[in-house]
C-alpha cells in the first residue's frame, strides 16, 4: 500500500521539477501533465531519511526558479588514466 501525493511547485512546470528532483533525491515521482503537478508515491519502503532529503528538495525547489537554482553537485567517474569516463 503507498500513499499519492499531488503537488506542485510555485514557478515550476511539473516535467522540471520531476527532472531536478530525480538528481537531488531519491523517490519514486512522476510529473501529470493535465495538471502540471506532481505525484510521490510514498510507502513503506520510504525511510525517514528519505522523505527528509526529499522535502528538503522541494524546498530547495521552492525557493528558486529553474533560472536560479544552485547547480547541483557532481561526481566524475575517472577510468584508470585519470581522465573522466563518460
């Protein structure tokens, strides 16, 4: 059994969103496109942690535009000569 939950955020189309949230946290999301919102299905596979990095997120989402949004961090894969793997 998962709960839906149908939101969105002030200032992002809901296919935005999903995508910046995809990176920054883990859960499992989908944009509605009828209603430009978007939907987490949360469950009991959710830890705590989980819903914090994801609500936290959210907010970081709120409190910018896709325009003004901090970049998020990134990790290079280096293959063995040291150059990055793409």
């Amino acid at each position: 059994m998962a709960t839906l939950v149908t939101f969105r955020i002030d200032g992002w189309p809901a296919r935005a969103a999903v995508d910046e949230l995809e990176h920054r946290a883990f859960a499992i999301l989908r944009d509605l496109p009828a209603l430009d919102a978007l939907r987490i299905s949360v469950g009991w596979w959710l830890t705590e942690a989980e819903l914090d990095r994801f609500t936290e997120a959210v907010e970081l989402l709120a409190g910018h535009t896709p325009e003004t949004l901090p970049p998020r961090r990134s990790l290079a894969v280096l293959g063995a000569d040291g150059s990055p793997i793409r």
